[in-house]
C-alpha cells in the first residue's frame, strides 16, 4: 500500500474576486497551501480558508510568495536572500496569526510561483527560506521541488522536508518544471497527467519533455486548484488512486 499527500494551493483569491473552487475541491485532497496576501489572498480570504480546512481536517501550509498581485506571483522579481527571508517570515508569520486563532496547527510551508522556482535552482535564496522557517518554528515541513535546492537548504538546518511533484506540470531533462512562459509547460490532457502522477508514485521517475526519465521522490503531489477543470481532475486522480490502492496521509 502506498500513501502520498496530495496538495492544492487555496485562498487565491482578493476581495470581491473569487480564484478556484476551494469548498468543492477541499474535500478530495489532503493538505492546502493558503496564500498569503502578496501574489494573493488577503485577511478575509485567509481567515475564511483556514476556518475551512480545519473543518475538513486537512493539514494546513503557508504559501508565501513574491508581493506581485497583477502577475499572480508568476513574475521574476530580483529579490535578494535577506528579502526572500523577510517575505517568509512576514507572509508566514500572518497565517500562523489566524490558524492559531482558530485553533489550528500550520503543518508546513510551501512558497509560490515565482519564488519557489528561484528557490529551486538558487542556493542563497533556497538558504533564505529554509533559515526563515525554522526560525519561526523548526516542527513545521518545508515543501520544495523534489531533488532541488530547496530540498537541501531545509536538511541543511535540521527540518523536514517534503519532496513535492506536479500533476499537470512538463519536467526540463534537469528535473525543473517546464517554465510557464514555453509551449508545453503546462499538461491540459488529464488523462496524461493522471498517468505521470501514477508514474511518479509507483515507480519514482518522471519522463521529461526530451523522452529521458528522471529518478524524483514523490512524497506530496500539487494540483492547482486555478485551474478551470481542477475539480473534475481531482475526482479522476482520486478514483486512479483507488485503482493502484494509494491512500492519501
């Protein structure tokens, strides 16, 4: 029996603006990342969302990201460490404020976009993060591209890491994601994607976009939540869970 976490990023929205289709999709996974009000979100989206994820038992992450509302935090920002550092603690220091306000426990941290790609291939940035989350509490799971940067910057200062996968991203030959910004990058096929997912949990590999395989760890896999078929895929991915017997944990 196989068990993996399946994330999905919530609390887009902004004001009278509505991103995604949490309350339907909560149900179906097992963890959510909240943004944080810089690439979106802002306090009533947050309080709102959290109080929804603890009605659902999920576990519930911070989903820092670059201060960029119009490009969504998707945007390359020349941010320096001591500013990735700040806007960590900063962003995940406000949700911490309204899970614990509600009772809750923030579980782990995830950054967005923009910011988790420069973490992912860029070492003093992925430092910056990593530092930032165990100075403000060394229990919680940092969540990084498997086998990039970020993954090693969280061992080097003790905390757990998750190594996450995407549903509906392509994969470089050097195991990044596809930029967004490429003919590709992203997988609308769901049929496709459901078969990488499977790929990647039952034989830890993921096939790149040059036809090579690539060895990654699937400890928790990301649908985004964004997209307009998000919850008809999350039903699908559910129901290929339940055909290789993979629970979600």
């Amino acid at each position: 029996m196989l068990t993996v976490d399946l994330n999905c990023d919530m609390g887009e929205g902004f004001g009278n603006y509505t991103i995604g289709n949490d309350q339907a999709i909560i149900p179906y996974v097992s963890s959510v990342n909240i943004a944080c009000g810089f690439h979106a979100g802002d306090p009533s989206t947050m309080n709102k969302t959290v109080k929804q994820a603890i009605a659902h038992n999920v576990k519930i992450g911070a989903h820092p990201g670059l201060p960029d509302l119009n490009g969504f935090g998707r945007r390359m920002i020349d941010i320096s460490p001591d500013e990735a550092y700040e806007l960590t603690i900063y962003q995940v220091g406000a949700l911490q404020g309204f899970v614990r306000s509600n009772r809750g426990n923030l579980h782990h941290v995830k950054a967005h976009g923009a910011l988790y790609n420069m973490a992912c291939k860029k070492e003093s940035i992925a430092s910056a993060i990593a530092n930032a989350v165990a100075d403000l509490d060394k229990t919680l799971i940092l969540v990084g591209l498997s086998k990039s940067k970020l993954i090693d910057a969280g061992k080097a200062v003790g905390l757990q890491v998750a190594e996450e996968v995407f549903a509906d991203r392509t994969y470089q030959a050097d195991g990044t994601l596809t930029p967004r910004s490429e003919n590709g990058a992203v997988i609308n096929d769901e049929k496709q994607a459901i078969n990488q997912v499977i790929q990647m949990i039952t034989e830890g590999s993921v096939t790149a976009i040059d036809g090579s395989r690539i060895a990654i760890q699937a400890d928790t896999i990301c649908v985004h939540g964004d997209s307009p078929h998000a919850l008809t895929f999350v039903k699908q991915l559910r129901q290929a869970f339940d055909r290789y017997s993979i629970t979600l944990g």
